[in-house]
C-alpha cells in the first residue's frame, strides 16, 4: 500500500460498529492503545474489514482513513 500520508499506523480491528451509512472502527495499534475512525459501510465492505484483521490508521491533517494491504 502506498498513500502520501505519512503518519501511517498498522493496526489490528478490534470492533466495528454499524450504522445506516456509516460503521466506527476501532483499531488497537499497540496494547491497550486504539484509534477510532468513522467510516462508510461501503468502505467496511470494500476493505473486508472484519474484527481480527490487520489494518492500517492514516494520519492526514484532521483525517484518519483506513486501509488494508490485498
């Protein structure tokens, strides 16, 4: 995966909370440390995110995006 962000943090999925339009993602990116990211649920289903699945936090100005290596 290549993004021009360069704050990018790998991470495992620990929850994923589902709405109408919009899931939260919580990564732990270190013990005891998580990010959570809002996202669509489109995307969760792009990415295959799935509790367990290694995934990545990137850090651009006041966003987190989530991405995952295929």
């Amino acid at each position: 995966m290549k993004v021009s962000a360069r704050n990018t943090l790998p991470g495992t999925v620990r929850k994923i909370k589902a709405g109408a339009v919009n899931a939260e993602v919580t990564l732990e990116v270190a013990s005891g440390i998580r990010i959570v990211s809002t996202i669509t649920v489109d995307a969760v289903k792009t990415l295959r995110l799935k509790s367990g699945k290694i995934a990545y936090a990137v850090i651009k100005a006041s966003d987190v995006i989530i991405g995952v290596d295929d």
